[in-house]
C-alpha cells in the first residue's frame, strides 16, 4: 500500500507510465504490498521511479560499454579523466568535469576495467546523471572517487548498506555470495547484482543473466572440496531516494 | 626488509642493496655455482629474495638444483602471475603434494611479510599465499602477521582488499582481538580502521552499529557477546560496512550456545515455549530486541532463579521489566 501525506495513494497516476513499464511494475508491487510505503509528496514517489528506471538504464549501458572486469591490483582507467590509486580505484582529475569523465567510461569502456562492486558505484553515478542537468551533476559532485563501497559521496552512501527489504524492486542492489570461493581468485568471493525486471540481472563480468546462471558461474570459481553453493542474498543496497530527491529540488525545480 | 635473517643473500640484500645483491648473484654463479644454490636453498632465505633472484635464476639456469621448497613457491609465483614461461619451466621439477605446498606457503607468508611492499607483483603473491594459508590449511598462527600487514598497508594507503576478506576468512573470533590491540595505537590511521573492521552490525536494519570506543570498552563487549558471536560472511565486496561478526541475538536473549556457561540446578524452558518466546520476540523491533537479549544475559548470569520466571513470562511483559533496567527485577 502506498501512502502519500498519509492517505491512500490515488493509483490514477498509474496511467501515466506505459503498460509494461518499469514504474508500472513497481507501482503495482507497491500497491498491493500489504506494508505501507510512505511518501510525503507524489513527486517523492514518481523520483523515486524515475531514478530506479535510471538505474536499470545505466546497468543496460554499461554491459554495452566494454569496460573489462580487472581486479584491484589490475584496474585501468582514461588518466585522461581519472587518477588511478595505489589501492586500485579512480579519483576523478581536478581539471575535468565529473559528468563528462563519467560518460568517457560509458563512451570509451575500452579504457577502463574494475571490480563488480566499483561497477556498481558507476552505474548509480551514471544513473544521477540521467536524471541531473549536467552543471547540477557537476556541482553535486565534484569529488568523486571510485573505489568499490568505500569512499561514496554522502548523497549515496545509502548504496553501501545492505538491509533486509520488504519487497524487492527492480532497481534494487542484490548479492550474490560465494563462501567457498578459490583463495586464489578471491574476487569471485560474490557478485554485486542489479536488479532489472525481478528475473535478470546485471553483474560486472558476468553480463545480463538470470540468478540460477550467476550463481552456475560463481559455482565454477569455488576451491578444491567445495561443499557449500552461492546463493542470492536476502538483503538490497538502496539509495535513498528522498534525500536525493531533495537535492533535486533544491537545485533543479 | 627489517627482520635480520641471518642467510648470506638476506644480509647482503639488507646491507647492500638489491641492485648489488643481484651483481653479486651474476657474479657468484658464474664462479661457485654450488655456493649460490646453497644459499638459495638455505632454509633461512627470505622469500623476497628469492621472489628478488627470479630473473638471475632464470638466467643461471638453476631451476633443476632447487629444492621443493623453492620450486613449490616459483610454482605459486608462476600461476598468481600469470607467468607462461616460469610456469613451462617449473611444473614439471619436484612433485606437488599437500605438505609441500603447506610448507612452502608458510614459509611464503612468514618469511615475505617483511618484504610486504616490495612491488605490486610481489603483494600479489603474497596475498594470494595468505589466502590459501587461511583458506585451504586452515592455518592461525599467520593472523598475527597478517593483521601487521594489513594495517602497514592502510597507512600507506595501499591496496588492502584481498588481506582483509582472508583474515577475516579464518572465521576465528580470534582475529578480533587481534585488531583490537590496534585501538591502542598511537597511529589515528590504525584506530581508525580498527574501529572499522571491530564495528558490529547488531540488526538487520542495519541502524545499529556498535563501533568500539576503547580498547578496554571493546574487550569487555567482546567477553559480554563472544557465546553469541557467529561469522557472518561480509566483506568489502559487498558492503560499505561490514560486520563480518555478528551476535546472534536470540541465542543472547534465550542464554543459549555451546559457550554459555551452564548453571547447576536450572529449569530451562520447553522448546516449546522457546519456540512461543522466540516467535514473540523476533516481532519486537531491532531497539527492542537489543534491549531484551542484553537484559536476558545481564540477569541469567547475575540472579538464574529470578532469570528462570522472567523468560516465562510474556515478552510484552518482559519488555516492561527490562524498560525498568537494573533498578527493577534486578534489585
């Protein structure tokens, strides 16, 4: 059930999204879910929607854009925008834009290889960008540093929490753990996921798959005398929405 | 390298140098062959200098003369690197068994920590040693060292991923006192991360994050919790803030694990009513249930009789007394 201002939402919004729509999806889990979703304004909600869709966006873009799954140890980036750290991350220059040195990952992904979680920070970036004016984009984030979880700026750093949901949503960050990964190739201990329609997924390195297929994968990369499988976890990384949402408002509207 | 390893291509590379170790080396393999391999074979090498004489080896041509010890671990370098070539040279000389690999990886791990940083392949090799030491032999007694390179590393700023998930990976409550110890450094580097690996995620929400605030304050949660504590599983990879301990809190609020210690002449509960009870209490909210397994655990050790008609009673009751702390049931 969705409340908003603390009555009943009225579902004749609905029809402004297409029928098979990623809003109409969510708007339907939502409104038949038996927990209440509280928002204070429509306009919460429908951002909310706008930037779950973006989400989903920036995955699909991002599986097109040939940036390589690299291990810390062996990540590459464009200097031309970033500087790569002794830790393996990306630092954004201080003499180029944030939203023009996040589109160079989408544009020349050649350039570029990481880990699944940093991916993950890539898309959400590339996600608020979709929905940012680019000067906004800019002046909101001016320091970005890409690093797995580590080091988000203070507008996501929601996406580094994992918490048990009361539904899951497309848009939603999922984990795939592996516990008897290979020691010798600790980077597939598990793999950040995103939800995209509640049936596939995108994972850095293991592309637009369903669940069974990356945990298949992840299978493939256990030690000698594995006994345990991957498996989905129960928990999603979310952003929050409304705290974005109010940076919106207070920048763009 | 700071430890004084006493074998002669150590002291030399100590004293010296590493471009007058190599010289040397060059030097000595063109007159006494039969020395260099001694020393290279020498139970008291560091690795790093063998990991140092890869090339010098290579152009000596001295593979078939080294020992196990020294073949398994150009074995390991060969595969964590990638390195054809070192692979093609190697695999077939000595045969690899268990032990060797054990031995071999230890002696990696003991003996090249103290060259930790001496460039990105090296590390590379030295992780992955760490790695299988803790994952596959299941070996503690290197969690020491390792916690001395992971914090090493973090005040450089260098890359610390990998060391930090196979530490943790040991799944022994133990290495949490051994990140304690560095909530005492003078370093705010090592505090800081320290405060972050021993931070304990206490609900599902994840709202409640205990982060220790001394040493001292930190080992007294650690004896309070330790029959509850379990292993978790999260890591870096998958979150910003990792508990890869956790209390398991209804085992907390039924006083129950194989390390809770048993009181004599206690009624316990039916499973049944453990089941009601535990039903009850998982409804309450995260704050709630916190509150009602530290109460729980405060009274069972401090008064068993008045603890055994507390836990009876209905959990919204129980909730009440425990609201009143110390100054009610406990009195």
């Amino acid at each position: 059930m969705i409340l908003v201002s603390g009555k009943p939402f009225d579902a004749g919004i609905i029809n402004e999204y297409a029928e098979r729509s990623v809003e109409r999806i969510i708007f339907n889990k939502l409104s038949v879910s038996s927990e209440q979703y509280v928002y204070d304004t429509v306009s919460q909600l429908k951002f909310e929607m706008k930037l779950r869709k973006e989400i989903i966006n920036a995955s699909y873009q991002l599986n097109r854009s040939k940036m390589s799954f690299l291990v810390f140890r062996k990540s590459k980036c464009n200097e031309q925008y970033w500087a790569r750290t002794d830790e393996g991350g990306f630092l954004l220059r201080g003499d180029v834009r944030g939203s023009d040195a996040i589109n160079d990952i989408f544009i020349n992904g050649f350039k570029y290889g990481t880990e699944c979680a940093t991916a993950m920070i890539i898309v959400y970036y590339k996600a608020l960008l979709n929905v940012f004016p680019k000067e906004v984009f800019d002046q909101l984030f001016s320091k970005i540093h890409l690093m797995d979880w580590h080091y988000l700026d203070r507008l996501i750093k929601e996406v580094g929490y994992m918490k048990k949901p009361k539904e899951y949503l497309p848009g939603d960050r999922r984990y795939i753990i592996n516990p008897d990964v290979d020691p010798l190739t600790p980077h597939w201990q598990g793999e950040n996921i995103i939800d995209l329609n509640g049936n596939l997924y995108y994972g850095h390195g293991i592309g637009i798959q369903k669940s069974e297929t990356i945990i298949a994968i992840l299978n493939q990369k256990r030690g000698e005398g594995a006994k345990r499988s991957a498996y989905l976890l129960d928990t999603v990384g979310r952003p929050d929405f409304n705290k974005i949402e109010a940076a919106y408002n207070q920048n763009v509207r | 390298m700071n430890h004084l390893s006493s074998n002669f291509l150590d002291r030399y590379r100590r004293n010296k140098g590493t471009y007058q170790l190599k010289a040397v080396v060059k030097e000595m393999g063109e007159k006494n062959k039969n020395k260099l391999v001694y020393y290279i074979n020498d139970k008291k090498l560091f690795f790093g200098s063998l990991f140092i004489l890869m090339p010098e080896i290579d152009d000596l041509n001295l593979y078939e003369q080294l020992n196990i010890r020294n073949i398994t671990a150009l074995k390991i370098c060969a595969k964590i690197t990638e390195d054809e070539k070192l692979k093609e040279k190697v695999e077939s000389l000595s045969s690899e068994n268990r032990e060797n690999m054990f031995y071999a990886i230890k002696w990696m791990v003991n003996t090249g920590h103290y060259d930790d940083g001496l460039n990105n392949k090296f590390d590379e090799v030295l992780d992955a040693a760490v790695s299988q030491m803790i994952k596959t032999y299941e070996d503690k007694t290197i969690l020491p060292a390792v916690a001395e390179m992971i914090f090493k590393r973090n005040r450089k700023n260098q890359f610390t991923h990998d060391l930090i998930w196979a530490f943790f990976e040991s799944r022994d409550p133990y290495v949490l006192e051994i990140i304690a110890r560095y909530l005492r450094s003078s370093n705010k580097k090592d505090v800081e991360l320290a405060s972050n690996l021993l931070s304990c995620n206490l609900s599902d929400e994840g709202l409640h994050m205990m982060r220790p605030k001394s040493y001292s304050a930190y080992l007294s949660w650690l004896k309070e919790n330790s029959p509850f504590i379990y292993f978790s599983g999260e890591s870096f990879q998958q979150t910003s803030h990792p508990s890869p301990w956790r209390v398991n809190l209804s085992k907390k609020y039924l006083c129950q694990g194989p390390k809770v210690q048993n009181k004599k002449n206690t009624q316990p509960i039916t499973a049944e009513a453990q089941s009601e009870q535990l039903q009850s209490f998982n409804q309450l909210n995260d704050t709630e249930r916190i509150l009602l397994s530290e109460y729980s655990y405060k009274m069972y050790k401090k008064n068993i009789h008045l603890w055994e008609k507390w836990i009876k009673s209905p959990v919204n009751r129980q909730m009440e007394i425990a609201k009143k702390g110390l100054g009610g049931i406990m009195k």
